[in-house]
C-alpha cells in the first residue's frame, strides 16, 4: 500500500515541472507525495504573493488525502515578502487544513 509509512502533501505552483519527480525520487519505500497545484505562469512579485490565496485551496484539498505533512514548494513565494513571511505562510496553511506545514524556504534555513 502506498504511504503506510508516510504522507506528503506537496504544494507546488502549476508551472513547476521539477518538484514532483525530484520528492518521488527521494521518497523512502512506504512514504507517497500528492501533489496540488497554485495557478502560476508568471514570475512576477505580484503573482507570486497572490498564490497564497491558491495555497490555501490546495491545502484544504490535500487535508481531503490524509497526509502527515503539507510542504510548501515554491522559494521565491515563500520569500517574497521578506524575512517571517516563510512562517506566516505555514500559520496560515496550517489553520486552513489542520496539517503540519513548512515551505522550502524554512526548510533551507534550517528552522524547521
């Protein structure tokens, strides 16, 4: 059975084509990743911060799959509004799906 270990939900943005494939290359046997996706096609300062409003869809979505942990992937969207904004967007998720959630950007910080 897929994720008897283990449940990632992964939130990454629809343009995204690297994440998936690199987290089911890394997943342990027993871990499994569902992915939802933020409507993303350009990278601008503006779009990236209106994906939050995605993010939280996506989260509550994922809550619907029963995985462990949310993981927000995208760097820029979790920096774009500086320093704290990173834990901001794991409050929010995290009141929005009721999962333990972290982005890439807390991750590479190493404030997990």
């Amino acid at each position: 059975m897929y994720g008897w270990r283990a449940r990632i939900g992964l939130i990454v943005p629809s343009s995204n084509t690297t994440m998936e494939p690199e987290f089911w290359k890394m997943a342990p046997e027993g871990v499994s990743i569902y992915t939802a996706r933020m409507n993303l096609t350009d990278v601008t300062e503006e779009a990236l911060i209106k994906m939050e409003v995605y993010a939280r869809d996506a989260a509550k979505r994922l809550a619907d799959a029963e995985v462990n942990i949310i993981m927000y992937g995208c760097t820029s969207g979790s920096l774009v509004k500086g320093k704290g904004y990173d834990k901001q967007i794991s409050q929010e998720l995290e009141k929005h799906s009721g999962i333990k959630t972290i982005t890439t950007s807390t991750a590479v910080l190493g404030r997990v």
